[in-house]
C-alpha cells in the first residue's frame, strides 16, 4: 500500500527478516514475515529527502509474525491509520504455518511527524 504525504512517498508492505539458512531464503514458505513501514528514498534531492540511488528503506514493523500484511491507509488529521491481517503476534510462526493458522484484523494510529522523522534519520545515514 503506497501512500505520500509532505513530499515523500511511504509504503505499507510485508517483510522479511534475516534469512536464517537455505530455507529461508527470501520469499521462501519457511521464513517469517512481517507488516512494515517503508519509505520509498528517490535516490536524488527532493523535498522529501534523499540522495544517490533509488531504494525502499525500511523504517520500522508493525506488531505482526506468521501470514501478514494486505494493508490499506487512511491519513487524517497528522495520523496513518494502517489496516492489515496478521496471524498471532505472540507467536512468531514461519509464513507456511501461519498460512493455515487463523488470522487477525489490527489497526495501527501512527502519527506522520515521527514517520517523517524515521526517514529523515534514514536519509542522514545514507
């Protein structure tokens, strides 16, 4: 889910974490995933920031493990309010097992001053 907001452009996605061997390689069943915030760096200067090449940036996961993400985006008075599904947060279940496990709706309220601000310290550390 890709939304802009004061000149840069973010997204709501999933991701992965480290791979931990040959099996779980990126986009593999047994590696874990999550919902996450990005940022999309347009490798040049913007008013959104950013310089050299362009890339996602990855600013922080949403609390989720297991299947997750299909996010949507609202943003309202200063706040993203992000939508998605994950299966249990307690639990941090390789993506085939949670495939088959029940999921949950959750609802994230971010303020928008600190999501800028995670890019911004993002686009220092280039």
């Amino acid at each position: 889910m890709l939304f802009s907001h004061g000149g840069r452009v973010f997204a709501v996605a999933r991701a992965q974490p480290g791979a931990r061997g040959s099996l779980t390689k990126l986009g593999s069943l047994f590696a874990r995933k999550r919902t996450a915030l990005w940022w999309i760096d347009p490798g040049r200067e913007a008013p959104g920031g950013g310089s050299g090449e362009p890339r996602l940036v990855w600013l922080s996961d949403l609390p989720s493990a297991g299947d997750t993400s299909y996010a949507g985006a609202v943003l309202r008075d200063g706040l993203l309010f992000a939508d998605y599904y994950t299966s249990r947060i307690d639990r941090d279940f390789p993506w085939l097992l949670g495939m088959l496990l029940a999921t949950d709706l959750r609802l994230a309220k971010l303020d928008l001053g600190a999501l800028h601000a995670l890019a911004e310290e993002q686009a220092r550390g280039r």
